[in-house]
C-alpha cells in the first residue's frame, strides 16, 4: 500500500497568484501519468497572460477557422509525445487510420520537400535564427495538424502546452504570412512547454529532448512506453513548480 503526500504551493505568476493544493501517491509513475495536471498547470500561466494583454488593450485574435498556427513545426516534449501516440491508441478505429493516414502523409511530404533531416533536429538546436527559418520552409509546405478538422483542434482538451501557449494579438492575416514578421504572440511569464522540454531527469536540468510533432510515429517506434523513466510523482511535481516559481 502506497502512502499519501500533500503538497500546497503558492506561485506568483506574473502579477497573480496561484495557490495548489496536490495529493500523490508515493507509487513511482511516469511522466506521461502527470501531463493532465502540467496541462491544467499551463492553462493557468495562460490566462494570468490573457488577462494581462487584456489589461493593455490587446485582443486575443485567434478564432476557429483561422488555423494558420495548426500548419506550424509543432514542438512536443517525450511525455507529449507519448500521450498522444495513447491518445490515437484509443480512438475507434476508423478515426485511428484516419489519424495515422495523416501523419504518414505529411511525413511523405516533407521527406519529399527534402526537409525531414533538419526537421528532426530544428526543434532542439541552440539557434532560433535556424529554427525559425526552418519553420517557415515547413510552414509553406501547407500541412495541416493531423488533429485540424473544420478549422479546429479535434483533441483541444488534449493538446500540446506549446500549443496552448501559442496566442496572438495581431491579424489572421499575419499569421498566414509569418514570413513578413507581422504575428504579435502573447507574452507569458514564463512557457511551461521549455521547462518540460529539460525535465526528462525529473529535475528540469537535463538536456532539451523535443519531439517534432510530424515524426510523432517515427518518435513512438524508437521509444517503447516500458523504457521511459519513473518518479515519485511529489519530487517531480515539486521540482517543476521551483522551477517555475524560479522563472517567473
């Protein structure tokens, strides 16, 4: 029988504050187990950042049916990747074939774009001028989110933190032409998506492991669940909010 810990934490978020109470079970878990609260986490962080562009005057612009972003190089960390390659694992299976369809397609073509090696590793380099001018070759290879359907996210509730953390002020119309420099993102305290890009040795100080979400498949084969780490779900827990208190 496992023991019981509670953890109560107040964060100053930007100009807020967040107090969380957490109960965890001693029993070691992996870090996929512990996304759901790191997502409620992320979702927080974001709406102190609305609020506050808000405060400014800046509108959120983003709309169903806009999507631009959903045709993106989308970064996921390990524990994302393996949560949503479960995700498609419980899906009915015809929407799982369509699923899968997707993402074989879009690899085929950026493979055919030539792009699909420095795809792999834009994502984790040091230097944003490469991963930006990466970006914006996959970007106008047109490729929609396998998850986009009817200009909107089909597994929202379930989508990754960069992508709830990607929020814009400027026109639909900068999105789609990123190339000219017109999108205006909000600006958060801090993105929990790089702090959990480090947390692989469940400390936040191990080297950045990131996933294109376009090699998602490719990712899953190399890396069977039973080979990924465990930790004591507190101790994890506790080092990433000192993490985050520490950035903020």
């Amino acid at each position: 029988m496992h023991a019981e810990e509670l953890i109560t934490v107040e964060l100053k978020i930007g100009s807020e504050r967040i107090r969380l109470e957490l109960q965890f079970s001693s029993a070691r878990v992996q870090a996929v187990q512990l996304l759901p609260l790191l997502q409620a986490l992320a979702d927080k962080v974001v709406a102190v950042g609305v609020r506050e562009a808000e405060s400014k005057g800046r509108a959120i612009s983003c709309r169903k049916g806009c999507g631009a972003c959903c045709s993106q190089l989308v970064p996921v960390s390990e524990p994302e990747a393996l949560y949503l390659l479960q995700l498609i694992e419980s899906m009915p299976e015809d929407r799982q074939r369509l699923v899968r369809e997707r993402f074989s397609r879009n690899r085929r073509l950026v493979e055919e774009a030539g792009l699909l090696e420095e795809v792999a590793v834009s994502v984790s380099v040091g230097a944003r001028k490469i991963r930006r001018e990466v970006g914006l070759r996959y970007f106008k290879l047109g490729l929609p989110c396998p998850f986009l359907e009817q200009g909107a996210c089909s597994i929202h509730p379930h989508r990754p933190l960069s992508c709830r953390e990607y929020l814009v002020v400027s026109t639909p119309e900068a999105c789609a032409r990123p190339e000219f420099g017109g999108v205006e993102k909000v600006v958060f305290p801090r993105n929990l998506s790089t702090i959990l890009y480090a947390f692989g040795d469940g400390e936040g100080d191990d080297e950045m492991r990131v996933v294109p979400l376009v090699l998602l498949h490719e990712w899953g084969a190399k890396h069977p669940p039973e080979r990924l780490p465990s930790f004591e779900p507190a101790c994890y827990v506790e080092n990433f909010l000192r993490k985050l208190a520490g950035s903020c």
